[in-house]
C-alpha cells in the first residue's frame, strides 16, 4: 500500500471522526 493512500486514508478517518463527535 502506498504511503499516500496510507495518509490518505488516514486523514479521512480523522475528518469522519471529528465530524461525527460534533454532530453527537
């Protein structure tokens, strides 16, 4: 796996993550 997709993906996961503790 590329280290782009990696942080890619990794930042997706933190963007979600925030958003969905401030909606709750």
């Amino acid at each position: 796996m590329p280290l782009s997709l990696a942080s890619i993906s990794h930042v997706l996961e933190a963007i979600l993550g925030e958003s969905l503790a401030l909606r709750v």
